[in-house]
C-alpha cells in the first residue's frame, strides 16, 4: 500500500495531509525519514508519524447467527456433520465463531474476522455473562433454584453463582433462564443435570447485553455500530 493511503487508513490523516507531513519529514519508515514520496509500505515496515507508530485499521466484520439445532460450532468436521460455517457462507470475510454452543443447542453465536475481540469474549477473567434458555424435565424446586445459584458440583468443578429465573411450567417440564459466565463444555447441560433435572431443550438468547432477539432459527445478520462498541467495551 502506498505510504499516503496508509497514513490515511490509520485514521491518522487525509491523503493529502499525509503527503505533507511526507513532505515536511514527520514520517520515517524502519526508523529512517522517508524521502519517497511513492513508498510502498511491506509487510513488516514499522511507520512512525510524528514519532509515533502508526498501523492501518482493517474492517472487521461481526457476524451474529441464529444456530439451529444439528450443526457444529468448528469451521469443519472430520465425521462431516453439518458445520455453522455452511450458514453464513454468504459472508464476505474470514469469519469464524467465538467460542462454542453444543451440537444440539440454538441460539446466538458470534461470529468474525476479529482475533482480539474473539480472544476477549472467550476468556474467563472477562467474566463476560451468557444467557440460555433452557427447557428442563419436571419441576425446579425452590431448593433446586437454590442449589444453582449457588453453584453445583459438575464433575470436580464448583460452578459460580448462576442467576436463575423460572419462566413458567410447561406440561411436566419447567422453562428456565440461567445466566453464568463459565463456560465448561456442556456446562449448563450439566449443572441442570446435576439437580436431577435434565436438560431437554437449549438456546442461548444473550451475550451480555447483546441479545439474540426476533431473528429466525439458523439466520444472520450484522451487529450494528452499538453492538460491536458494546461488545469491544465489556
Ligand atoms: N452449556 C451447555 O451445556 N451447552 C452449550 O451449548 C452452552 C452452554
């Protein structure tokens, strides 16, 4: 890229401003002042503007999917199950999805190009929040409410304090919003499972405050602005 465009796309100046600090020898290229005003930047060229670094922003793009049950959360499978790439095929960028959802669970998954924001979402001393909407054999004794809240044994690990919300009664299952912001493999399936309540129906409807919302089984859309500064923010 030329080194004026470059400038430019750091968000560091016009074209035409950048040609000037070119000009007045503010930039230097590897730390010698640029003489060119031609230069193509390499890959690995190390630009200093006003002897600060400068580096070009590159356009993410932030996928949010409505996974449906049957596909798996990996860009491809050795047993060719039916991936979330194959829905989001339209989408012009090398997307991938931050984190995982169960084979057999729906709901929001993220997708993008964006490594930082993916390896932020996914650590657990971000203690970012998931939301799922679970739907659970029999009824969810207030001492089984209790239980994971407080956290329950699942197999060697002590979950953290999960918000609990019944939603209602449904026949001789209970529907159920649990929020946690662990995420063991299979962990709601198994804190539910560990209150003698198994988990019979799974979607996760919220990432923090970012929601899945009205969008059909196994559609997409971008996040808006708001979305992603939400999201880069938490
Ligand atoms: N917990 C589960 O058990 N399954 C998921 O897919 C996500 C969270």
């Amino acid at each position: 890229m030329r080194i004026n465009k470059y400038i430019a796309s750091a968000g560091f100046a016009s074209r035409r401003k950048a040609d000037r600090l070119i000009a007045d020898g503010n930039v230097k290229i590897n730390g010698e002042i640029l003489r060119e005003p031609g230069y193509e930047v390499m890959p690995g060229d190390v630009v200093h503007v006003n002897n600060r670094v400068i580096k070009p922003k590159t356009r993410h793009t932030y996928v949010l999917l409505n996974k449906p049950m049957g596909y798996i959360t990996t860009m491809q499978d050795e047993k060719g199950r039916p991936t979330v790439m194959e829905l989001v095929q339209a989408v012009d960028a090398r997307i991938f999805p931050v984190g995982r959802l169960d084979y057999n669970t729906e709901g929001l998954l993220i997708l993008t190009d964006d490594g930082d924001l993916a390896y932020r979402l996914m650590h657990p001393k971000h203690k970012v929040t998931k939301t799922y909407r679970a739907l659970v054999a029999g009824d969810l004794s207030r001492e089984r409410q209790a239980q994971l809240r407080k956290g329950v044994d699942i197999g060697g690990f002590i979950t953290s304090p999960a918000k609990v919300e019944i939603v209602k009664v449904k026949g001789r299952s209970t529907i159920v919003d649990i929020t946690i912001h662990e995420g063991k493999n299979r962990q709601v399936r198994k804190m539910f499972s560990a209150v003698g309540n198994p988990v019979q129906g799974l979607v996760r409807t919220a990432i923090g405050e970012l929601k899945l919302g009205r969008l059909a089984i196994g559609h997409y859309r971008k996040l808006t602005k708001d979305e992603i500064e939400y999201l880069k923010n938490m």
